[in-house]
C-alpha cells in the first residue's frame, strides 16, 4: 500500500545515493585490488601501508594512484587498469551491504521516490554490486563513472544523472559518505545527508554543507519526514 504522504507535496522528488560506503561496505576487495595494483608497480612497504589505503575508497581511482605511486599519468592509469584486473572478478564480490538498506530503500520506494546512484565507480560495476545484493530492482536509474575515467569525479557524476533523468537539482537529495559526495552535490546546490557508518569521519563531513548526518541508513527516513 502507497505511503498516504502526497508525491506532489514531497520537498524531493529523487533520491541519489553513493554506492560504497553508503550502500554496501566495499573495504576488502578494494583495499585487496589497491595492494595487488600498487605492488605490481613498484609501491614499497605495502603492508605497512595497506591499513592507510582505507582513505582511498570514494575518490577516483586514478587521483589515488597518482598519489601512491607519483605523478606520472600514463602509469596511473595503467595501475587502474591493472586493479580492474582484479577487482572485476574477485574484488567486486569482497563486498557486503550494510545493515538497513533493503528495509529503507523497499520504504522509500513506496513513499513514492525515485531512485538513483550517483557513484565515482564505473557504472558497469555499479550495476553488478546491485545485481548481486538484489537492490537493482529499487532503483530507477543507475548511474556512475565511465569505465575511460571520462566521467569520473563526483560532480561531473551528479551531472551526469541530473541530465540523464531531467531533475531540477532542487528536486534531489544526495547521500553519501564522503566529502565528494557533499561537495559534489553543492556544485548544484543540492542538499545532501552524510552518513557515519562509511569512509567518512564526522569531522571531514562536518566541514562540508549537509542538512543531517546520520549513524544508520534507516534514519535517513525521519530526515525525509522532518
């Protein structure tokens, strides 16, 4: 049965969400394919700096193979396509979703919102992570990175789907767990919701425009009440 809460009357018509620590909790197979790709080109001490490459879930892969390996952008890129080696058949499925998620997003659906995805991953891995966690189904569109890192940043992400689905971006609330998220959704002057269970710290996502952060998926609901 339909929420009685009028679509008509609703402040946002769309809801766009981060994937990986907003949706599900990626830190395995990334941090797992960052390792094998940084040692296959030359990273000393991996091991010891392996704890550190929890930072670098979120932002695109190619800025942080740049910083770990140096400046050199055809290197960086190659690294990328090296991580993809892995993570496309192994790395993608060390993956779990996060508690509350099916419950919140099934709850959303039927209050009558439209979902989106508005991830720095490549779309194609967007889809299969949905596919696999069965929440493809909640979602009216899909939307991420291009796999040639056209497409890649947050922002241009965020525009992406704007253009793809013809929202105001007045009309959407984006949620996500890192600063790129807020940030990104600024560019538009969409709000946004933090969430704390991710990669973010409430220090980084308190320094950046957010209308609530939030400890658990589920109360992103009384949010949209308030």
């Amino acid at each position: 049965m339909k929420d009685s809460k009028d679509v008509r009357y609703m402040k946002y018509k769309a809801i766009f969400f981060d994937l990986d620590g907003t949706l599900t909790n990626p830190e395995e197979g990334i941090v797992n394919s960052i390792r094998f790709a940084a040692e296959f080109y030359g990273l000393k001490n991996v091991n010891e700096l392996k704890p550190g490459f929890r930072k670098y879930i979120g932002p695109p892969l190619l800025d942080t193979f740049i910083e770990l390996l140096g400046p050199d952008v055809q290197q960086a890129e190659a690294a990328v396509a090296k991580y993809r080696e892995r993570f496309a058949p192994i790395g993608i499925y060390e993956n779990e979703i996060y508690p509350g998620v099916v419950e919140t997003l099934a709850k959303l659906k039927e209050k009558g919102y439209v979902l989106c995805t508005a991830s720095s991953k490549p779309e194609k891995f967007v889809d299969t992570i949905l596919e696999h966690f069965d929440i493809k189904k909640y979602f009216d569109y899909v939307g991420g990175a291009t796999m040639d890192g056209h497409i890649s940043k947050k922002e241009d992400v965020i525009d992406y789907v704007l253009k793809q689905t013809g929202f105001a971006p007045s009309q959407v609330l984006m949620v996500g767990d890192r600063m790129f998220d807020l940030t990104g959704a600024a560019e538009f002057g969409m709000d946004a919701v933090g969430v704390l269970y991710g990669f973010g710290s409430r220090e980084e996502l308190s320094a950046h425009p957010n209308i609530a952060l939030i400890d658990d998926i589920r109360e992103l609901i009384k949010v949209l009440e308030n």
